[in-house]
C-alpha cells in the first residue's frame, strides 16, 4: 500500500472531533433532512438513506473523511429528492416531458463504458447530463447560476484529487464533462466501494429498483423541462444488475452494453476501488475488497443477462472493447449506426479530444492477485457471461 497522502492525513485530523457523531446517525440524518427540506409523504425514500447512515456509522474502520463522505452522499440525494418534487409541484408539466428512445450504456465497468459515452455524447442530436447538473439537478438556470454549479463541482472534484490523487489517473472527470447518471439513482452499489456495508450488500440484490428509476427519470425531466428535447444519453455500469427495473421505467430505451475480459475488468475496478477505500477508511483489506466486489460484479453480470433475455433483441448493442477501445476511428460510426444515430464529420473531428481526454498522464497498472484473485477464480463465475462475450467477439 503506497504512503497516505499528508493532506488526507490533515483532513482526518482536522475532522476526528466530528466523528463522534457516528454513534446517533439516526439524529444525523434528522438534520440532513431539515436542511433538505424534505416534503411529508416520502418515507419510503427516506427510509432507505436511513438504513443505509446507520450501517455506515457501524463501520469501526470508518476514517473521520470517510464519515463525512457518507453524510455527503445522503445529503446529496434527499436534498436532489426534495428539489425534484417541489419543481413538480410548481411546475405539473415537468412529469409530462417525454424521454424518448434513451441509450443506457451499461456492462461491467472498465470495459470502455466512459469512452463509449463520451463517443455517443458527441452529437448535437444527443443530450448527456453534465457532472455540475448531476450533482444539483435542477431548471435552465442562468448565467450566474450556471457559474456557480460548475464552481461547486470544479471544488468538489479538486478535493478529491487533492485526498487521493491516483483517483484522476484512473478514472478522469471533469464539472462540464459527461458523467453517470449514478449521480441520480437513489440506491447503487457506489457506498460499498467506501465502506463496509454487508447488510446494503445484501439489501441491493433484494430490493425493488422500480422507484429507483422512476426517481431516475423525473430528474431527467426536470433537466430537460423547458430547454431543447434530445436524445438522452446516460451511463453507469451499476445499472447493469437492474435492467428489469431499468426497462419497466424506459420501455423504449436502447442498451449498449460494452465488453471486455472480465479477469482484466475485475482488477481494474478493484484497482479504482482502492483509491475510494484507502479515502474512506483507516485500513483496507485488500482480499476482502476483491471478494467482495467479484460477488457484486458477478452477481450484477447474471442478474443482468437474466434481465436481457426477456428484452426485444434489438434493444441490446453489444460493443467488443475493440470497437472503441483499440480503434475508436473505426468503431465510433460503428456505435451510432447501431443505436440508429448520424455520425457526422463535425463529430469525427472532435473524437481525438473525447479518446484522449479519458487517459491519465500515468498508465494504470492492476494486478488480480493483489485483491487475493486468480484469473481462475473470475472464470468461476463469468462462465455465461464469457459464453455470450465469446458470442459477440464472433459477430
């Protein structure tokens, strides 16, 4: 494990007083929630940040900056939650917007599903919410506001880089790029790459998601309320162990789903959740990561082939990560002639800028048997996924 860095050090110092906290979460979560502004009616929602604040604070190895990341994330979503609802209750024609044909890029992560985003969000045709946006969901806001969300989001994302400085090298971000709609979806596996939280393990393969993307699309409707309608294009591969729910909530939606060897994607992502757990908490246990998150991947992967075997074939794209991941010049017209879209020659020449702008300044070095994994053990339970992977490479 490489050396914290100092200003990660300082930032749990500065914040141990405030960790005292963790042993009422259920009074924390009162205060987010006064703070949001939450309406009467929406226990449900709330109900599940709950669970999920209590958990968090039951970490022992919780670091001081990890148990304000957790308090950040619930404020986020109930404040985004209380917003949304109070637009449509100002403005009952936000729940008519239609949003037609969306494209989902889903798959395991790390198989070029960021590029194969950033290659579809080229057009003017397409419309990708922007991280600022994602981050405060909200109407058409003016200059002045525009400047200040992007601010907040620049802020945000420089302490981060700032806490974990590897985190820009694997996985590069920007406050006006396009980024995952996970931003949005209420409940995701995105905590458990912070912390440990066995129960929400659990509770996210057992639960119904449907209200989740219902939540999902009216903060797309609220971003797309009053401004031009195009075609929505959105991406997280944690929306790859939910594509019944996904589909029952955007029945016309088009899924691209990317694909890679699973081996290479697993260290990868463990390699990426790393970062997340050595910001969260005082010590990681590597082999723990690993197992935890083949049996989330694996386990999302078949709930996810499960899902697309009901689905109408033609709402499945697979993608090969050669497609865009080796020759992005080739495959870019490739990908839009699939998702029934025009690739022009304005957006050809703008594709070195989105190819290049996902690469670090270092290459990303990850290796299984740090989180304790043999290629043998990811062959293990990827059997029918590298059956279908097997299928697509052959088309």
């Amino acid at each position: 494990m490489s050396a914290t860095p100092l200003p990660l050090t300082l930032a749990n110092l500065l914040l141990r007083p405030a960790l005292g906290s963790r042993r009422d979460p259920d009074r924390v979560l009162d205060r987010i929630l006064t703070g949001a502004g939450q309406a009467e009616g929406d226990e449900g929602f709330v109900d599940g940040f709950r669970l999920l604040l209590r958990e968090w604070a039951r970490d022992e190895g919780l670091s001081p900056v990890g148990w304000q990341s957790a308090q950040a994330h619930v404020r986020r979503h109930l404040t985004n939650r209380a917003r949304i609802r109070r637009l449509i209750t100002e403005h009952p024609a936000i729940e008519e917007e239609p949003v037609e044909r969306p494209v989902f890029v889903v798959g395991l992560p790390r198989t070029a599903t960021t590029l194969t985003h950033g290659v579809l969000s080229l057009s003017g045709d397409h419309r990708c919410p922007r991280l600022w946006e994602l981050l405060a969901p909200g109407l058409e806001p003016s200059p002045e506001q525009r400047r200040k969300a992007v601010t907040s989001a620049r802020r945000m994302l420089a302490g981060t880089h700032l806490l974990a400085p590897r985190f820009r090298e694997i996985h590069p971000m920007t406050a006006e790029g396009p980024e995952e709609c996970t931003f949005l979806l209420p409940h995701a596996l995105v905590p458990l790459s912070q912390a440990h939280l066995p129960e929400y393990h659990s509770w996210n393969f057992e639960r119904d998601f449907v209200p989740d993307y219902r939540h999902l699309k009216q903060a797309l409707q609220v971003l797309q309320y009053g401004r031009p309608r195009r075609r929505w294009i959105l991406k997280s591969p944690f929306h790859t162990g939910n594509l019944d729910a996904l589909h029952s909530v955007f029945p016309d939606a088009t899924l691209v789903w990317t694909h890679r060897d699973p081996a290479t994607a697993v260290a990868s992502f463990c390699s990426l959740v790393e970062v997340g757990m050595v910001l969260s908490r005082r010590t990681v246990d590597l082999h723990r990561l690993g197992a935890t998150w083949l049996d989330l991947l694996s386990r999302s992967v078949r709930r996810g082939l499960a899902a697309r075997a009901a689905l109408p074939r033609e709402a499945v794209v697979d993608v090969p990560y050669s497609w865009l991941g080796s020759d992005p010049a080739s495959g870019a017209p490739r990908l839009y002639d699939a998702v029934g879209a025009r690739w022009t020659d304005a957006d050809a020449a703008r594709l070195p800028e989105v190819a290049t702008g996902l690469k670090g300044h270092r290459p990303h070095r990850y290796d299984l048997a740090r989180y304790g994994l043999t290629r043998e053990d990811v062959a293990a339970v990827f059997t029918e996924y590298d059956a279908l992977r097997a299928e697509v490479d052959r088309a």
